[in-house]
C-alpha cells in the first residue's frame, strides 16, 4: 500500500472540502490510501480569524511526513500566499530537511480563495518552494485533464484551486471537483510507480 499524505489547513472549510476530493481520487487508485491531517492555527493578536473546526483530522506530526509516499497540500489563500500556520509547520521541518526524509517522494498543492483573480497561482507556487527546498518532486496537472479549459472558476495546471466566494459558500464546481480527484488520482499512480 502506498500511504499518500493529505495535508491541509481550512478555516472555512473550502480547502477542507477540496481535500476529501483529494483523498476521494487517492483512495480510488488500487492499492493507494489517504490520510487526512492538518495543523492548529498560529495565535495573531489580530484576533480576526476563527479556529479551526474541531472535528477535523489530528494535527500533523512529523513522522507523517517521513513515512508518507507522497503529499497533497492544501491551504487558504492568504494575500496571495499560503496560510501562516502551515508556513509554521513546515519552518518546523528542518530535521527531516537535513536527512533528505522527503527527497524523492512526489507532491502536489491545491488552494482556494474569495475572489477569482485573488492569488492562487502565486500561493500554489509559494506552496511548493518549501516542497522543492526538501527534494520533492512536483506534480500539476496536465491539459489532457479536459476540465483546465472548460472551468469558469478555480483550476490551475499548477495544482487545484477553487473559487469559494468572500463568504466560502460557492459550492465546489463540476469541473473544480473533478480536479481535485484527478490530481489525487496523479499523485497515488506516481507514488506508486515510484515505489
Ligand atoms: C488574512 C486573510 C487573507 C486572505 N487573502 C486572500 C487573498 O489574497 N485573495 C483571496 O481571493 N482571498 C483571500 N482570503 C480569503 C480566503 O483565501 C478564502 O476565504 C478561502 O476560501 C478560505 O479557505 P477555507 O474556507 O478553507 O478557510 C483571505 C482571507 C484571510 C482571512
């Protein structure tokens, strides 16, 4: 079994909904399953930001990191870059960093935001500069994926996106929806292969 990673931060639950679909097109590659996990919030004394949900996946330790085949990471956009929380995290990976824990294994990035032209390029590629520092291997997804040229709201060649509403309640769309599942999918089929 090849032990794919889904690691993401939600407050308004639009990245969280994106990565079940992750998980959704991880768990239909034989052999391939999917496990949910976030961090806690960074304390700000702006004290605009909700928590995050209780009832969401346990907090992501390191050795989920190290034993993981490959990693899906979602987050907020957050003015045009990822999430501080999950900017915490990772400035707290640096002894996997020295050993070289995560060379090699595949990855890929999904974000969401308010507004259609609200960043999430420049957040999905902020999202794989620590990624790419620890050796990993970036996955998009390709234009053979039908729904690139067909959506009217998120969906990048540089991973996931959706467009969520200054609310977070747009639904997620066809097209968003299928992918978030095809780039599940790419991700399991490539750890996989590189097992
Ligand atoms: C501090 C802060 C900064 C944000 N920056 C942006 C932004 O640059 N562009 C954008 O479109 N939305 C921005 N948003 C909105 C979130 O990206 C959007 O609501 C996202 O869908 C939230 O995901 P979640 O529901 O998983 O928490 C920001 C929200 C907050 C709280």
């Amino acid at each position: 079994m090849a032990d794919l990673l889904v690691l993401y931060y939600s407050v308004g639950g639009s990245v969280r909904r994106m990565a079940e679909l992750v998980a959704e097109g991880i768990e239909r590659v034989p052999h391939a399953s999917a496990r949910l996990r976030t961090v806690p919030r960074v304390f700000t004394n702006i004290g605009d930001e909700k928590a995050i949900p209780a009832d969401g996946p346990p907090y992501c330790e390191l050795e989920d990191l190290e034993r993981c085949a490959g990693l899906a990471l979602g987050s907020p956009t957050r003015f045009g870059n990822m999430a501080a929380p999950l900017k915490h995290f990772w400035d707290g990976t640096s002894l996997l960093w020295r050993r070289g824990a995560l060379a090699g294994k595949p990855a890929c990035v999904f974000t969401s935001t308010a507004s259609l032209h609200g960043g999430q390029e420049t957040t999905l590629v902020s999202m794989m500069l620590p990624l790419l520092h620890h050796g990993m291997l970036i996955l998009g997804l390709p234009y053979t994926q039908a729904e690139l040229d067909a959506t009217r709201a998120g969906g990048t060649p540089y991973g996931p996106s959706h467009f969520a509403g200054t609310a977070d309640d747009f639904a997620v769309s066809a097209e968003e929806r299928a992918l978030c599942i095809a780039q599940g999918r790419r991700l399991a089929e490539v750890a996989l292969k590189l097992s």
